[in-house]
C-alpha cells in the first residue's frame, strides 16, 4: 500500500479522494491553484502546494508543475479525480516515466476508450451493439454530409476527444448539420485542443445508462449495476438514481454481462463507466467508456455499501479486486448535482457563500468542499455539492431527498436548488416515466423554478 499520494484535482472530488485515503492509513498532498488557497481540500490535507495561478491550463492542467509537486513531496501515486488530466493518457505515461503510480486505468486504456472511433470499433469486436454512425473521425463538412445522409437524420455531432457535453450538437437537418458543424469543431478544438469530430445516429426518446465496472490487475472484473442518468441539461448530467425505473432485470443482467465481457476483452483495469443509449424496446447500445470514477459514484456506493475510491486505491497498489459476484444491491439510491448557477439562465455564479446549512439524517449523504466564507471562483466547474440519498424503496429515497433539499440553506450565491424540488414534485419524475429528453420538455413547458406548479 502506498504512504503517500498526491491528489490532482480540487473541491468535492478532492476531499473525497483525501478522505478514503486518511481511511487507509495514506498521508495526502493536496495541489492547488491562486485562488484555491483557502479550499476544504487544501486544509485537510497533510501536505498542500501551489502549482500555478486561476486558469486551469497554468495549474490543474499543468502537468510539469504537478510531476514536480509530487517529486518535492515524495509522494508515491497520483489520484487524478475525474476531469482535468483524468482521461488524459499522457499524463498517465508521464507519472509511469516519473515512477509514480496514476491511479485509473493503464494510459493504453485511456488512449483507446477516449478516441470515441476507435473505442466503437473495440466495442463492435467485443460484440457489444453501437449506434450506427461514423466509422472514422470527420474534419471536413462534406463527409459528415454525406455519412449523415446515409444513416438518416436526427444525428447527434461528438467531439472525437473529451466528454462532458462539450463538442456536442443535436442535428436535425442538412441546413443545421452546416451551422453546427464548424461550431462543434471549434468547442472540440478549444475544450480538448482537437477538432476532430464523428457522429452517430440520435435516438429520440432513449434513456442513458451507465454500468459501473471494477477491474484488478489479474483480470478480475465486476459490474456494480446500472445507474439511470436520463435527466441531464445539454449532455450534463443534473440527477441520477439506481436501480433505473425503467429496465427490467432481465435487460439489467444483460447489460451488466456485456459490460463485464468488454471490459474484460481489452484488459480494462481499475473503475470506468460503460455508457449505453437504450431505446423504448429496450435494445442497448454503446456509447462511450469514461476510464475515471464518475461524479455520481456515490450513487452505486450507496446501493451496494462499498467504497469505491477506497476500492481504486488498492487496486492501483497491486492488491486483488476484494469484491465480487456474490455482492447485491439495496434498496434505492439517487444524486442532484447542486450547482452555483442561476437557476433561470443556467449561467454561473460564483461568489462568497455566506451562510451555509447542509442537510443529514438517515440514509442522506452530502458530498461537498463548501463552507460558510468560502469563495466560489469563477474560473472552474460550477459542482458545489452532490446530496445523495438512500432509502428502501424509490419513493421513500425521493421523500427523503425533497426533505434534505428543503433543508439545504446557501446564501451568497444563486443554486438550482429550486429546479431540483420542482424536477422531484413532477408526476413524470415520480412515476419514472422519463427519457432523456425530460428536462428539455420540462423547461419548455414553463415547468422551471419559476413556472406554474406540476
């Protein structure tokens, strides 16, 4: 097991990260940026030290700052979080050249599952079904015109590099592909420094499904279920829960299999996400893997009791996967996402947080790096908290959520605390009759924070 490990990465993610490893006897170093001195991560840290000023590319993206970082603080591996230089496979190389341990996936890995082409094509070996789309990545307009033609509109334009919603549009015409195509490459170019995109079928009232998979280094692999993230806001994610409302087992174990079986056909090592489009008939196809631990791990820790950064950790050490197929899941789990936004304008705000009251309780669980005092800058992801619940049926984890949202104060800053409470009052939400077009629908219909009441 490792004496020390260096966190690259900063708020939620990186206290939980510094949190697992106190669990497991590991000293942690903390990195951060100018503005970020006076963050929850840095000051529970054992160890803290600057890598650069506010923009990402001068410090969370640094990664000769943050190699030297790590050698001056003797720390052994580095927990990369998710974001920033999580997926990126030459940082993962660098660390290995550096002697240290990246803790995620081999940088082979990362490589093949984050060039979205290529990872289709060892997805369709592994016999895994893929949308139908683009076989190689697109950089000139006619191709895609002549590929989107083929295959039949609406399709969807992604950013051959990178995730997050970022280098995606929706395409519903041979007009708009013209419009949205330079503009998609463009955001591809500037979030991941490549434009190159490829594009796939869109599938129209789908549901998006993830499986949780963990790997050790001796080819053990586990699916921790599915979890159900179908309400998102441009390709972001808002609220996710497990078990998903809409499967039925059968079509839950055989998701699960499939996953399992891909990951074990290109050597997948550590935690990743399988991520599936699944239509009305619930036919399942696969998308993309993100080789990091997702921001709603929490979901899937709550349903099957386990630790998954802990888990991550000593697998990156060299330990066996502790966990196996005899493990269930419980009862039902979800995550809202609490972003510092306005709820209205879906913009940022980033401010001082002056007054901050966290909900508990049984079955409640908060994840966050806010603290009365603490400024929000504005130069990062707008996360602020994740509140998780967990009870023994859907409605009571919905019952038990609407309760901690409601005793959930922040005041300095704006939230979409009001678009969660009314998402989790409508009848489609409580019903599970949702898709991933619910929230687009749901906005439209003047059903926000501050629209007629559902």
């Amino acid at each position: 097991m490792f004496s020390k490990i260096l966190v690259a990465n900063r708020g939620e993610i990186a206290l939980r990260i510094i949190r697992a490893a106190k669990e497991l006897g590991i000293r942690t170093v903390a990195v951060y940026s100018e503005p970020d001195k006076q963050s929850l991560h840095t000051l529970l840290a054992d160890e803290r030290i600057c890598i650069g000023p506010a923009p990402a590319s001068e410090s969370y993206l640094n990664i000769p700052n943050i190699i030297s970082a790590a050698e001056i603080t003797k720390a052994e591996a580095i927990h990369p979080g998710y974001g920033f230089l999580a997926e990126n496979p030459r940082f993962a190389e660098i660390c290995e050249a550096e002697g240290l341990v990246f803790i995620g996936p081999p940088a082979s890995i990362i490589q093949m599952m984050g060039d979205k082409n290529q990872a289709r094509r060892r997805m369709k070996e592994a016999k895994l079904p893929v949308i139908p789309g683009s076989e190689n990545v697109i950089e000139d307009f006619q191709e895609a015109k002549k590929i989107a033609q083929k295959i039949g509109y609406p399709i969807i334009l992604k950013a051959a590099s990178g995730g997050g919603g970022k280098g995606m549009r929706i395409v519903t015409s041979p007009r708009q592909l013209e419009e949205q195509f330079s503009i998609a490459q463009s955001e591809a170019q500037a979030s991941f420094g490549n434009p190159a995109l490829y594009l796939e079928k869109y599938l129209i009232s789908a549901h998006h499904i993830e499986i949780q998979i963990i790997a050790d280094n001796y080819g053990n692999v586990l699916a921790l279920g599915e979890r159900e993230c179908s309400i998102q806001r441009k390709h972001q994610k808002l609220i996710e829960e497990s078990p998903s409302p809409f499967l039925d087992e059968k079509t839950r174990k055989k998701m699960a299999r499939a996953a399992e079986e891909a990951a074990k056909t290109i050597g997948y090592k550590s935690l990743g996400t399988f991520e599936f489009l699944v239509d009305n008939q619930k036919n399942f196809y696969f998308m993309e893997a993100n080789t990091r631990i997702q921001v709603e791990h929490p979901v899937t820790e709550m349903l099957y009791n386990v630790d998954l950064v802990k888990e991550q950790i000593r697998l990156a050490s060299g330990e066996k996967l502790s966990l196996d197929h005899s493990l269930r899941p419980r009862g039902h789990s979800l995550e809202c996402r609490i972003n510092a936004e306005d709820p209205e304008k879906f913009i940022p705000s980033p401010g001082r947080i002056e007054f901050l009251v966290l909900p508990g309780g049984p079955g409640v669980r908060v994840d966050t790096a806010a603290y009365s005092g603490w400024i929000i800058p504005p130069y990062y992801d707008s996360l602020l908290a994740k509140i998780i619940t967990h009870a023994p049926t859907r409605q009571e984890a919905i019952a038990k959520m609407h309760t901690a949202l409601e005793m959930t104060t922040i005041v300095g800053i704006q939230t979409n605390l009001p678009l969660h409470l009314k998402i989790l009052s409508s009848s489609d939400f409580l019903s599970g009759r949702y898709d991933i077009q619910f929230l687009e629908k749901f906005l439209a219909q003047g059903k926000g924070p501050r629209g007629p009441k559902t």
